[in-house]
C-alpha cells in the first residue's frame, strides 16, 4: 500500500500535469542534508548552478518538466509575499524530489 504522504505527492503533482490552465503552484524547498537544494541552468546534474537554495525558500512551478526535473522560478523564504520584492526571483530546473510540500 502506498504511504499517504506519497499518494498526496503524486495525486497533487498529477492534477498539476493534467491541467492546461492552471494556478500558481508553490513549493517550499525542505531541509536537505547537503544544506542547499541546486537552481541549475539547464536540467542536468551538469547545469551550472543558479543559486543555493535553502530550506524555507519557495518555488514556482512553472510549465518544463524533462524526466525527473522542472523548471521553477525562486524566491528566498517568504520574499514572494513582500511587495518590494517580488520581482527578486531566479529561473531555473531543479530534480523534483528535492522539492517539498506544494499549495
């Protein structure tokens, strides 16, 4: 039987595939042992990198996805929601497990 918390993953990230016209869609970026998450420039391992991206950041699903991952506009922490900083944002692919819980 699949784990609730991974059904709500792939249930949630299916309903986003399957939808032309969507919402903004954002993510928080959770704790990682290695104390970032990677913004790449293209979706490699290889992409040169962006930006460390730290727990507590979010991103923005955006329409490209290429195997395992997508493409995601950043912001740091709650920057999203701060008027004089919205437009503070970087473009980029990240792996999608390395994503966390989206609303």
């Amino acid at each position: 039987m699949m784990p609730i918390r991974l059904f709500a993953a792939v249930f949630t990230l299916t309903i986003f595939a399957a939808t032309p016209t969507r919402a903004a869609l954002y993510c928080d970026i959770p704790q990682n042992p290695d104390g970032f998450v990677a913004l790449r420039d293209k979706p490699s391992p290889k992409g040169k990198v962006i930006v460390q991206m730290k727990a507590g950041d979010e991103v923005q699903l955006l329409e490209g996805s290429r195997g395992k991952w997508v493409e995601v506009l950043h912001w740091h922490a709650q920057d999203r929601l701060a008027p004089g900083r919205k437009g503070d944002t970087r473009q980029g692919w990240v792996q999608a497990r390395l994503i966390g819980a989206c609303g």
